[in-house]
C-alpha cells in the first residue's frame, strides 16, 4: 500500500460543471445586501459593497471564474494560513503548535483575552495574537531578511510576485495599537520571538499583500494539493504540514462562527477583513471570493453563502456519506 491509498478524496465534477455551478453562484448571491463594508482600517472603508468575485481552481491547475475575480484587494487574514505553513515548514508542525496553540479561542480575531485567559499566552495562528507570533517566527536574523522570507514565500504560494497595497499598509500601520499591544502582551509571556514593534508591522504588510480572489483560489489550492501549486507545479510545502494548516483553519479559520461555518460547509476555511474567503476541498481544489461586506465576526456574507452553496452542489463537505450498498 501507498501513502496515495489512505488520502480519503475524489475529484471535481466535470469543468462544464463546475463552470455553469461557478456562475449560478455569482448570479445568486450578487443581489445579496446584508453586511456591512470594514471601517475600522481606515483605507478599507472605501470598498464598493456590490463587489463580488469568485474563483475555484482544481488541483490539475482549471481556473474558474466568475465576476469581479480579478481585482485586487488587501490579502488582510487570509494571510494567516499561509503564514502558519511557512512556519510548519520552517520549524515543524510540533514545534510550531507548541509555541503557537492550536486551540479555538471562542473569541473574536482581535481579542486580548486570548492570550491572557490559557495563562501561557497561547492561542492559535487564524487570530490576530497567535498569527503575529507566527510572523515573528519568520526565519532572518534582520527585518529585511524577515520579509524577504515572508514576501517570497507568499509569492511561491501565488505563482507570481505579491506586492504590498501601499495606502492600505500605511492606513493599518497608522491606527494598529491594538495589535502592538496584543504583541507587547505575548512578549510579556515569552510569546513572541521578535521585537513586538517589529513583529506587528511585519504582520501588517504580511496583511497589505494585494491579491485577487484568482489568486487566492490558486493558494488555497495548494493547500488542498498535499502543498504543490498546481499551475507552477512548485513544491511550496511538504504534503504533510498540509493536513495541519487545514486542521487549523477548520478548529478557528471564522473565528468565533467557525463552528457555524463547519456545520454550513463541512471544510477548513479562512475570512479576511477586506472581504475575501478561502474554502479548501482536500484532494480537488480551492475556492476564493471576494466581496467586501461582512458578518458581525467579520466574516464576508456572500462569501459564507458562496461557499455554503458550492460546498452542497459539488460534493465537496468532507463529512457527507451515503450508505453502502446493502451486502
Ligand atoms: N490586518 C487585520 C488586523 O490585524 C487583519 C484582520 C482580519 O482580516 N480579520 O486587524
């Protein structure tokens, strides 16, 4: 037996399929109203609520697109997973969960509660606390260095060179007390493996990296395919730390709704601010969307009914069955 025989998996339906499901979802959920567009950046105010793009991409490389699936936006906490991945490789999956937790918090993205109420300072890297002390992981004896890894690493996920959305980091950089004060905290528990001033403004450009939902639907499909990215066929990361990204984003990718979330879809998943969801299907692909209005967790709404949707009508819930045959 091959490892090949264990991975519990199957296929997209056919791109015909998938294409006309693709396009029946934008046509559905883009008269949706409900949400609200993200103020509290203030560079992220200014996001046309009717935006709406959405991409799925298979593991053998079909792009599908449908509407506004090539504008691009701040990647924001869809970064999250990514940059655990850089880590788990980096250092390994164990010493990555010891040093960073990879319990649900039950608490929102940005709370300071969740790292003061496990005692230990730890959280889990889909919240703004344990995500920052991710980044601070980040391999290099310099910023500089620290950033090259991370810009690089992001940009092999993508298939192509990320850039920082200027006005967006310099809006972030300028009102994110909050989250110098969550690294200041984790460094008070021996939490954080960098400068805490340093450490946060890492994570704020790891944060302002300009993507498409195109792009998006691509990484998450390198994380659905066992961390080869399959348009430019680069080994990213090992299969193997694959399995823990995904387990972390199903335990808190919607943070405190991930429960609701996992109930709707059945499959690890990651919001962002700015209005972009990541939807992993182990084994057959990633899909991306991208709409600015979001939930009171600061999820994107039609994203959420997107994903809910294209989850039932490809196949996708990891945790559907039918019954045997009868013997
Ligand atoms: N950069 C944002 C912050 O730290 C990311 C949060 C998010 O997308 N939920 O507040």
């Amino acid at each position: 037996m091959t490892a090949q025989d264990w991975i519990s998996t199957g296929h997209l339906p056919s791109p015909e399929v998938v294409q006309e499901l693709v396009a029946e979802a934008h046509r559905r959920f883009q008269p949706v109203t409900e949400g609200r567009v993200a103020d509290y950046i203030p560079a992220l105010a200014a996001a046309p609520p009717e935006r709406f793009g959405l991409c799925v991409a298979g593991c053998g490389g079909p792009l599908f697109e449908a509407g506004e699936s090539r504008v691009p936006f701040s990647i924001q906490s869809l970064s999250k997973p990514f940059m655990f991945a850089l880590i788990c490789q980096a250092i390994g999956e164990e010493e990555a969960r010891d040093k960073l937790g990879v319990n649900s918090t039950g608490l929102p993205f940005n709370s300071v509660l969740a790292v003061e109420r496990s005692g230990e300072g730890l959280s889990n890297p889909m919240v703004n606390a344990g995500a920052i002390a991710a980044t601070s992981l980040a391999p290099g004896a310099s910023l500089a260095r620290k950033w090259a890894f991370i810009q690089d690493g992001f940009s092999r996920f993508a298939g192509r060179p990320l850039e920082i959305d200027r006005p967006v980091y310099d809006s972030e950089a300028a009102t994110n007390r909050r989250n110098v004060g969550i690294a200041t905290l984790l460094s008070d528990h021996q939490r954080l493996w960098w400068d805490p001033e340093e450490a946060t403004d890492l994570y704020t450009r790891q944060c302002a990296l300009s993507v498409t939902a195109a792009d998006l639907a691509v990484m998450a499909a390198t994380l659905a395919n066992g961390g080869r990215q399959p348009v430019t066929g680069e080994q990213v990361i090992d299969p193997s730390h694959c399995q823990h990204v995904l387990a972390v984003m199903v335990t808190a990718g919607l943070y405190e709704t991930s429960g609701d979330w996992l109930y709707a879809t059945g499959l690890p998943g990651k919001s962002g601010v700015s209005g972009g969801l990541i939807t992993v299907a182990p084994g057959k692909g990633g899909l991306a969307t991208y709409s600015p209005p979001l939930d009171e967790a600061g999820n994107s709404v039609r994203g959420q009914l997107t994903a809910r949707f294209l989850s039932a009508r490809l196949g996708l819930n990891l945790f559907a069955s039918t019954p045997d045959a009868v013997r």
